[in-house]
C-alpha cells in the first residue's frame, strides 16, 4: 500500500459519512444540488475526499450523479417508492427463508429485545428510536440469513431506503405512520413467530405482508 492511502481512505470514510448524516437528517433536501468546493469549505477538507465521498454514495444510491452538472440527493418518487418496496419485500423475504432454516437461540433472544424496545418508543416524539430499532430489527434477520450477496445487497438498499431518509416527504418528516405502531408489533410477531418455529415459508410470507403494508400506508401518506 502507498504511503498515505490508509490515510487518505480513512478521510474519505468520513467525508462521506457527514455527507451521508446531512442527507438522512434531512439537512441535504432530496433534489439538492451537492457542490463540492461548498462541501470542502464547511469540512474543511481538499475536494479530492469530497469528490470521492460522493462516488461511494452515489454507488449506495443516496447521491444521483448527472452529466455535466454534477452530483445531487436522490429524490424519490411514489413510483420509485414501489420499486424500492417491491425489490425489498422480495429480498427481505428471501432472506427470512433462509434465516429461519439458520437462526441461533441467540439470535432469537435478540430479536425478541429489539421487539421489545420497539414497542417502548412508539410515541410520536420518539419516532427517530422508533425507526432506528425497526432498521436493527430487520438487519437482524436478514443477517442471520448467512446469505453474504443478500446481506451485501440489503445492507445496501436500507442505506438508500426511502423511509429512512426522512427528509424526503415534510409529512412524514417528525411523524410516525398513522397506525403503523400496533400493526408493527403485529405482523414483527408474526415474523419472529416464523421464525422461532423455523417455518421458512411462514417467514418469508409474514416479511412480504409487513413490507406491502407499510408501503401502501407510506403512500397513502404522502400522496394526500
């Protein structure tokens, strides 16, 4: 390795991390253009690392790079959003096939805390916890599928996933789903059910329902 290039990957890192937080705090809007002198000034860093930071997001489809005018935040679209729904409620279902075939007594322990927690930060002013656990939850699961191209793959869609990048839609910007707290904990039982008992269709069956159902009341939401 060159001297320096430890270095100069582990600025790179970070540049794109405080890029990345800005977008998923919603302090970078969808659509906003991303300059990278501006960006070197506020981090205090060469353009090369931001150039660079913006590639890797673009490559984990938060950033969208257009042809001679630059790099800008992803903004979705309701079509894009059933997309994105769909790709998910296959893979993730997939994953929790083969998940219930592979899962440890541990791994079952842990999901069943994150459940917990879940269910404790349901109130609307806890609506970042909220989602953090609900990521944990389902990162859990498709991990503990020991599928390394779905894993590589799913833990690159939740980096872009619409309803983690709250800024998106103002609506739903500080609040939760209408009603999507006891439906969670519902159809997260019925998944980690599956699981427990290691019925592979049960749990691929149980991931495909939760996912429709949050998409259709995500779009119901924001197209009001």
């Amino acid at each position: 390795m060159l001297p320096g290039a430890s270095s100069h990957r582990q600025l790179r890192n970070i540049v794109a991390e405080q890029i990345r937080a800005a977008i998923l705090e919603g302090r970078y809007k969808p659509g906003q253009w991303l300059r990278q002198e501006q960006i070197a000034q506020e981090l205090k860093v060469s353009q090369m690392p931001v150039r660079e930071a913006l590639k890797q997001l673009s490559a984990e489809g938060l950033v969208e790079h257009v042809p001679y005018r630059g790099a800008r935040v992803m903004d979705f679209s309701p079509a894009d959003l059933e997309d994105l729904y769909a790709l998910r409620a296959f893979l993730e279902g997939r994953a929790a096939s083969f998940a219930a075939q592979q899962i440890t007594p541990e791994e079952i322990a842990e999901l069943k805390q994150v459940h917990a927690e879940i269910q404790k930060h349901s109130a609307p002013e806890e609506v970042a916890r909220y989602r953090e656990l609900n990521r944990q939850f389902h990162e859990l699961i498709f991990k503990a599928s020991r599928r390394p191209y779905l894993i590589r793959t799913l833990s690159q869609l939740w980096e872009a996933f619409p309803t983690m990048r709250i800024g998106n839609y103002s609506r739903t910007a500080s609040q939760p789903l209408a009603g999507r707290d006891e439906v969670d904990t519902l159809e997260h039982a019925a998944i980690l059910s599956a699981l427990e008992q290691g019925d592979a269709q049960a749990a691929e069956t149980a991931m495909h329902v939760h996912i429709e159902s949050v998409l259709r009341e995500l779009l119901g939401m924001i197209t009001q």
